[in-house]
C-alpha cells in the first residue's frame, strides 16, 4: 500500500522545490510509516488537521536543529574537518600499510641475523664486551674506592710527616693506617697480578711508600731521638722496605738489621755532623789562633791568648761527643740486639768459628755473594767516630798553651773513651799516639795524656782501697777502662 501511494504521490514531490524528495519507503522507514498511517486517516483529517500536523511538526524540528546547532556547533565543525581529512587518511593508511606489509620479511632477517649474532651457545666477543660494561657499571663504587685508595695513602703520608714533630703518637697512628693501606694495596695486587687498573695504583703506591721511607729516613735524623721513637721508625721502615733487612753484611750470620744497622748509624752520624757544625764560630775563632800559632815564632805562653777560644770550642766539642756518641751506639744496641753468632764472632774472632758459619751457609750464597764476609755495621762506626775526635784534636789542641786547660781537656776526653767504652768502643789507647804528628806539641800531648791516665789509675786504686767493696771495685775498674791496653774497638 505504501509503494502504491508513493508512486500517486512522488510526481507532485517532485514538483515542488520546498523540500527534497523523500526517499521510497524500501530504503527509508520513516516514509514507509508516514505512507501507511496516510490510509488510516479521514479525508476531513486530511484536509485540515494532517497539513496543520504537518506544519507543528517541522517547526518544532527546526527549532531543535537550531539549539543542536547552537549547542554543539564546534562539534560539528570538527567532525566536518575530520570528515574532509578521512578522505585523504584513508588512502595515507593504505599506503602505509602496505610499506609495512613489504618491510615485514627485512625485519625477520634482521632479527635472525641479531639471534644469531648474539646466540650464547658459542663464544661471542660481543656479548662478552657488554657484559664486561654491565658489570662496570654494577662495581663503579668499589672501583671509586681503590682509585681512591693512593690518594688517601699519600695524605697519610704527608699528614705523618707533618705531625711527627708536634705529636709523636699521632704520627705513628698515621703512619700505622697508612701501612695498613699499603698492605690492602698489595693484597689487591696479589688478587688480581693481571688488572692495569690495579697495577697503576700498586705504581702510584709504591712512590708514597717511597715518601714515607723518606720522611721515616729523615726522622733518624732528628735531634734528641728517643729509644721508642727510634724503635718504631725502624720498625715502620722493616715493614716499608723489607729489601733493607734482608741484605746481608755479615756473610749470612743473620744479625736481624741488614742494612737497616748502617742506615742508622749514618742518620745518626749525619745528626752529630750537624750538630757539631754549630760550633762553626767557636771553630773560625779557634782556626784564627792555629793560624796565628803557626804564622809565629815564638813558642813562649801568652803569645796568642793563651788559645782561650780553642778551649771553649773544644770542651763544648768534646762535650757533644761524648753525649752524642753514647746515644748512638746505645741506641743500636737496643734496637739491633745481636744473636749468639754474632757474639761469638765479635767477642772471640777466631777462623774456626768464621770457617764453621760459612761451612753451615747455603753453598749458592757463598759463591753468589761477594760481600759475605763484611762486618756488622757497628763494628767499624766507634773507629770513624774516633777519627773525627782524634783529627779534631791533633788540629787545634795544640793551640792551648795553658798546662792546667789541657790537662782538662785530656781528663774530659778520658771520660768520653770511658764512656764509649761502656758500650765496647774504648779508644784510649788510640790516643797514646798522639805524638804522631812528628813535632814537639806531639811529644809534649802523648807525655801528658799519660799523666792523666796515670792520675787517674792512682786516684782509682785509693778509691778501691778506701772502699774495700765489690761495687766500688767494679766502679774503678770501669773508671781504669780508658787506660787499658787491651780494649779495643770491638762490639762488646
């Protein structure tokens, strides 16, 4: 019924221009229900109520497009643009697709090739070098960390040296923390004997051990050193220089002090120099009399001022021997105790005992070291301290012309040879040869440095008389020590 209608009713539809054709109603329901509700009606209805109907209608649907339009206008101007552009993104799309579809096959090669390149069923350099980053970066504190370890070794260093002076307990603190450094150091370089970054830092600390050995070297040269504190110095030095120890001076006898003994010795001998060049005005004043002494004629007392300048530069010479000179060899003593061979060697000297040692050392020692058969170091130190004393006396003792002054001068070196020879280095007898120098204050030295020992042996045996006691004997006896003919220079 309503394909028929619409067929009557198209070409008058047609005809008029106020509104678009309708489509049929097998393509639109909303005309297929209009066109079947048309027959239901009245011809008076249609006459008069449906066009009025029809009129209310479309107004009330335009007045609603109006506030839809009014409402959402920017939607629908954007849903217009979309609407242009999707004419141009729909074809973009496909063409996209399409690179894409062609891409798919290089993008499956490049993946088999990367699964083959990176396979961890063989070796793979590759894989081993990012591995070697990744772990790199999990360990980059821990390398911080020994990077910073020479840093901080050389700051303990320096933070010791500078406070050995002030604080001698703080510097062996430091010095302590800064071997136990060293030690963690070595113990890295054992660990890992293959690792550039471990050597490099193993270098960096080998040279602040250098410093510290410097610094510790320097400290045996310091003035008024204590047993304790030349004790540790020493100690610290075994343990920084371990090479110095294990060198041998006494043809593989095993004192215990390798050269660590001599090291000391000259420190200490450097010291008194230093020491004794303070008396370098006392000592330009005493050349100006030898130089007066010998540029005159006259042999007569009085000349040249008696040599009062030389006896003050001698007596604070012969002074500051005595104390430094006891110190050192003191000191030695107690640092570097010889064992029972060496005792032997040094109280007996005889070639059954020589031939018995080097018979018990190692038979590649023997024939590899050539300097197996030098003596300890402190058996040769009390001769050189003796030589600069003797020369120091033959120079400018004979610029005292008064009896009494050089008799004192003679007593206070009888009491520096007995003090020395305490220690095993009495030189007394070394000093009857005093006239060697060939002319008459020779002569005239030897007679008196007799009498004084002469005196002094007399004053000793009343001593042991008035007394009558062991100790008192034992006291003069150390007291006859200088005069005795048979002391020698040897290591007691």
């Amino acid at each position: 019924m309503a394909d028929y209608l619409y067929e009557l009713l198209a070409p008058h539809l047609a005809s008029t221009n106020a509104s678009p054709t309708p489509l049929s109603p097998e393509n639109d329901t909303t005309t297929a229900q209009y066109l079947n509700r048309l027959p239901t009606l009245s011809l008076q209805a249609l006459q008069e109520t449906e066009p009025q109907s029809l009129a209310q209608s479309s107004h009330s649907n335009i007045l609603s497009l109006q506030a839809l339009s009014n409402r959402s206008h920017k939607t629908f101007i954007s849903s217009a643009d979309s609407l242009s552009a999707l004419r141009n993104s729909i074809p973009q799309l496909s063409r996209d697709a399409q690179q894409l579809r062609d891409a798919i096959p290089k993008l499956d090669e490049e993946a088999v090739l990367f699964s083959s390149k990176y396979s961890r069923a063989a070796e793979n350099a590759s894989l081993e070098k990012r591995k070697k980053v990744m772990q790199l970066a999990r360990n980059v504190d821990r390398l911080s960390d020994i990077l910073e370890l020479p840093t901080l070794l050389s700051t303990a260093v320096s933070s010791a040296a500078a406070s050995s002076g002030a604080a001698g307990g703080s510097s062996s603190t430091t010095y302590s923390a800064a071997l136990d450094v060293y030690a963690h150091i070595k113990r890295l370089q054992t660990l890992y004997p293959d690792s550039p970054l471990v050597r490099d830092v193993s270098a960096q600390a080998e040279d602040a051990m250098k410093d510290m050995t410097t610094h510790l070297i320097t400290g045996l040269r310091a003035q008024n050193l204590r047993l304790a504190a030349a004790m540790r110095t020493v100690g610290w030095l075994r343990r920084v220089a371990p090479e110095l120890e294990n060198l041998r001076s006494d043809g593989g006898t095993g004192t215990g002090e390798g050269a660590l003994g001599a090291l000391f010795l000259i420190c200490r001998l450097a010291n008194l120099v230093a020491t004794l060049e303070a008396l370098d005005p006392l000592r330009e004043l005493a050349d100006q009399e030898s130089h007066r002494r010998t540029q005159s004629t006259e042999k007569k007392p009085g000349s040249w001022s008696d040599g009062h300048q030389t006896e003050k530069f001698l007596k604070r010479y012969i002074e500051i021997f005595r104390e430094q000179s006891f110190a050192i060899v003191s000191l030695y003593k107690n640092i570097f105790t010889p064992n029972q061979a060496e005792s032997e060697i040094a109280a007996t000297g005889l070639r059954g005992i020589d031939a018995r040692i080097r018979s018990t050392a190692p038979r590649s020692a023997q024939q590899e070291d050539p300097l197996q058969h030098l003596p300890p170091a402190l058996a040769t130190f009390p001769m050189h301290l003796v030589q600069l004393l003797t020369d120091t006396l033959r120079a400018y003792l004979p610029n005292v012309r008064d009896k009494s002054s050089r008799e004192s001068l003679l007593t206070q070196v009888l009491y520096c040879a007995a003090s020395l020879g305490r220690l095993g280095g009495d030189f007394g007898m070394i000093l009857t040869e005093m006239n060697d120098m060939g002319d008459e204050d020779g002569e005239e030295m030897a007679y008196e440095w007799e009498e004084v020992t002469r005196k002094h042996r007399a004053l000793a045996g009343r001593l042991e008389q008035l007394t009558g006691g062991n100790a008192a004997s034992g006291s003069s006896k150390g007291t006859l020590r200088a005069a005795s003919p048979v002391q020698g220079l040897g290591v007691a």
